[in-house]
C-alpha cells in the first residue's frame, strides 16, 4: 500500500484514509457527537492552505521572470541578441517539461510540504546562480536547470489543492492562486526597482544583487512551507478533530461519488494520459501560454521598444541609442515600474473573471471570450502604437495581456472534473507540460522573429495563436456529469449526488440537504440539522 506524507494515505482511495496514529486516538477517543458548521470549515482552510499555494506561485514566477526585469543590462552583459535571448527565457521550460511527470510522482509518494521544500530551496540555490553565469552557454545551462527546479510546482499546488477543496470550490481557490502569477510581476517589478538601486555595491551590478536577493528569500520560504503547510484534511492542524474528521469524510464522499458518477472511469495514472479532452484542453493551453509567457519575458523589452520608438524596426522613428551603464539601469528601473503598472489590471481582471465563473458554474465564455479579446489585442498593438504612441501601446498590451491570464481560473478547475485520483495528478501534469512548451515556444518566436529590430511578426503570430485557441475554448464540450458535480458539492458534497443508472431505470434524485449545521461522532459518521 503506498502512502504519502507522514503515512497518511491521500484521499485518491476514498474510505481508505490510513490515519497516523495520533489521528487514529482522536478518532476513538473524540466526544460522542461535536457539531460542526461546514462554512466555517471551508472558510479555515481557504484561509490556511490557499495563502501557501499563492506565494509558493508567486516565488515560482519570481524567480522565473526576475529575467525579464533585468533583461536589458544582462543582454548587454552577455552580448546577447534577441534571439538568444528568447531561447534561453524558453529553454527553462524543456527542463520543466523533463521533471514535471517524475517530480509529481514524488509529490504522491512524499506528500506535498516535503516535496515543495524541497523543490523550492533548489530553484532558490539556482536562481542566484544566475548572477555567475560568463557566456551564453551556461546561461542556458541554468535556465534548464532552473526549469527542471520548478517542475513540480504548478500541478503540485494544484494536486495538493484538490486534497482539500470541492471541484466547484477550486474555481475560485485555485484562480486566486493562479492571480499571483500576474501579481507576481507587480511584486517582482516593485522588488526589482528597489534593488537596482543597489547598483555598484560590493562592485556587482543592480540585476546581480536582484538575482542573489531573491534566490536567498526563496530557501527562506521553501524551508518556512515545509514547517507550516497541512499534508492533507485529516491532519489539518488549523481544524478541530471533528472538523478534520467532517472534511477527510466529505473529500472522500466527492470523490467515490465522482468515481461512481463516472463508473470508475478516469482514475488511474493511465487513464489520465489518455483522456482525450485533457489533450484537447493541453493544446489550447499551449497557444495560450505562448502569449502568457511572451508577453511575461518580453514585457520590459517591449516597452523600452515603444519608449524609444523602435517597436516596428525599420518604422521607427529613430534608431536604438547607444546608453551608458547609468542609463541602461535608469531604463530598467523605468521599464520595471510601468510593468508594475501593467501588471496592475491584469491581476484585478483575472480574479474577476474567475470569481463570476466560479458564481454562474460557466466555463466557456468565461475563458474562450477573453482570450478572443485577447488575440485581436495583439493583432491590432502594432498598429496602435504607430497611431496612438506609446499610451496606446501599453493599453493594448494589458489588454492582451488580461484576456490571457483570464484563462487561469476557468481552465485549471477543467481536468478534475473528468479526472480522478492518481489520473488528477498524472493528468494534470501532462496538461501543465504542453502549456510548458507554450512557455518555451512564445519567448522564442518573439525573440527570433524580432532579430530584425521589428515586433511587428510576433504580435500578429500570438494574436493568431489566442484567435484559435478561443475558438477551442468556446466549442469544449465537458463530461455531462460536470454540472451536476459542481451542483453538488456546492450543496454540502458529492455524495447527496443522484448517481445514474443505465438507461432503463435511474435513481431519483435525493433531496438537496439543508443548509445547518453537521454533527460529527467520534466515529466520523455525519448527521445533519434539519
């Protein structure tokens, strides 16, 4: 039998959660019958395991994107062109492909605070050894290594997540998690701002102290998560027993009825490798995320291209200046506050959009009609900026950019409705792998496409790239049981779901249960308040 974190069984086997041993005392000696109020349940653990989730993200895309930040003075450091540099933003992702099955295996076997520790103080060691790198070769080398750090990390959040939310409740859970991808860059604009004006102590340049600083925090952390994170529902030290006891029964109800909803169908490892929707979902993914992580690499660039009117090449109005060290950090620093400022309306778009899909239980149009959005923004950009300037160019820009990051909530809450168990975590991580290549793929078309000195070819390649992708959104048709499931669970679990016998005779529906309070034995059974 294996076991995750602690020999605590994670909840994939619904009814077999092997409890540790003092949870197993609590569980025999427990007051005959403890009331508990399952709002104040979810709230608690909302507000325990969603604030980890959402810096585990935010020190993932800091340490990622702190590149972009401090691209202007490392390429003139490293004498790199655009295109070398795209590659390098994008390799990072080959080798977050390559870890990313194998590192959520381990997430299984060791559970989700030892294996994120652990994940997190290595990309932190690596990140500030960026700050070493002599030539373009080992830039390269620890862009890949960085990747294979952070492989585990997305769909680890996201498997770990699933341990203790409802499939409705991650909607809106994993979206807020998901908006620290765009805050981050707020954070990491304001963060890089600040110690660029460091430039020149201890004789090393403002983008290597940024480097250093923010892999150092990032081991603080790493080693702060493996202390305080809950491993899963029953030994949530945040909960009374008889509310560990109340969300261990009611995630486990969820999933047997999932399973029983779905005949047992998707719920081994294979099984979610060879689901067709999470391949249809992967590859609309990949398109998108080659805008998210274009835009995400190359915003600073982007903007001193439309501040130096040099954004369409050979349609500029003037050519590129020849800046001292000074200048080139006052440009960084400029370029990373207007990205601030970028980044700004794109979280608030992004958590917006997440929570009016998580309230109307609609996907579709809550995904597919901003990426729409999303993908004529980057069509027309070019065009903008050479009518309305540079004002009109940042506002396309967030623009594109919000219609993109809009895709998170919507689209993440998609696998486990038709995925379950060990296919949740095999699945998702397959899923996350083609939107990596995305990453990989949109930093290196725009910086190959715009060796030339123009963005004009990138933006209209990921303006058609989002185009498609909304048009694979708007027409995604999901497992028929996915409604009902979210119906459910937002009624007090999966469990009072109706299952659907074949054809000749259903069950009737039960009748949805009332809105008080439960009450918990000592032996786990749930009674509830009429």
């Amino acid at each position: 039998m294996d076991k995750g974190h602690d020999g605590v069984k994670p909840f994939r086997e619904p009814g077999k959660y092997a409890a540790s041993s003092m949870e197993a005392g609590e569980l025999a000696g427990a007051p005959g019958d403890e009331k508990v109020d399952p709002r104040t349940v979810v709230r608690k653990t909302l507000g325990s395991i969603i604030p980890w989730m959402f810096f585990v993200v935010i020190w993932t895309y800091l340490d990622r994107s702190n590149l972009a930040f401090s691209a202007l003075p490392f390429k003139k450091y490293l004498g790199l062109s655009n295109a070398d540099y795209g590659l390098g933003a994008g390799i990072f992702f080959i080798g977050y492909c390559v870890s990313m099955l194998p590192s959520n295996l381990f997430i299984l076997w060791l559970g989700a605070p030892t294996w994120l520790a652990i994940i997190i103080c290595v990309w932190g060691v690596v990140g500030a050894a960026t700050a070493a790198v002599k030539n373009h070769w080992e830039f390269y080398l620890v862009r890949f290594l960085l990747g294979v750090a952070e492989g585990g990390t997305f769909p680890g959040t996201f498997y770990h997540s699933s341990l203790f939310f409802s499939t409705h409740e991650l909607t809106y859970g994993y979206s807020a998690v998901s908006s620290a991808t765009a805050l981050s860059q707020v954070i990491g604009a304001l963060v890089a701002a600040a110690i660029f004006q460091m430039d020149g102590l201890s004789g090393l340049p403002g983008w290597m102290w940024l480097f250093i600083l923010e892999g150092a925090a990032t081991v603080i952390f790493g080693l702060a998560l493996r202390v305080f994170l809950a491993p899963t529902p029953g030994q949530a030290w945040f909960l009374k027993p008889a509310e560990r006891r109340w969300l261990q029964k009611r995630q486990d109800d969820n999933h047997e009825a999932a399973m029983r909803r779905t005949h047992g169908a998707n719920s081994s490892m294979i099984q979610g490798l060879t689901n067709w929707r999470l391949w249809y979902l992967g590859v609309m993914w990949f398109l998108v995320e080659c805008s998210i992580y274009g835009v995400l690499f190359w915003a600073p660039l982007l903007i001193d291209a439309m501040l130096q009117g040099q954004f369409s090449g050979v349609h500029s109005a003037k050519p590129a200046p020849d800046l001292s060290a000074k200048e080139t950090s006052w440009n960084t620093t400029k370029n990373a506050l207007i990205s601030c400022a970028v980044y700004i309306p794109v979280a608030i778009t992004m958590i917006s959009i997440a929570w009016s899909s998580k309230n109307r239980k609609e996907r579709n149009l809550h995904g597919g009609i901003p990426v729409l959005i999303s993908g004529v923004a980057f069509l027309v950009m070019p065009v903008a900026i050479e009518r309305g300037g540079v004002i009109a160019g940042i506002i396309v820009l967030i623009i594109a950019a919000a219609g993109a990051w809009s895709l998170f909530g919507p689209i993440w809450s998609w696998p486990a409705t038709f995925l379950f168990g060990e296919a949740r975590a095999t699945g998702i991580a397959a899923f996350n792998t083609l939107g990596a290549l995305g990453g990989f793929t949109g930093p290196y078309i725009i910086g190959a496409l715009s060796n030339s000195g123009s963005f004009t070819r990138p933006m209209y390649v990921l303006g058609c790239f989002n185009i498609v992708a909304a048009a694979m959104i708007l027409t995604f048709r999901a497992p028929d049981h996915v409604g009902d499931l979210d119906t459910a669970e937002e009624e007090g679990g999966a469990g009072n779901l109706a299952i659907k016998a074949p054809a000749a005779a259903r069950t009737p529906a039960a009748a949805p249960p009332s809105s008080g309070a439960v009450h918990v034995n000592g032996s786990g059974a749930v009674s509830r308040d009429s």
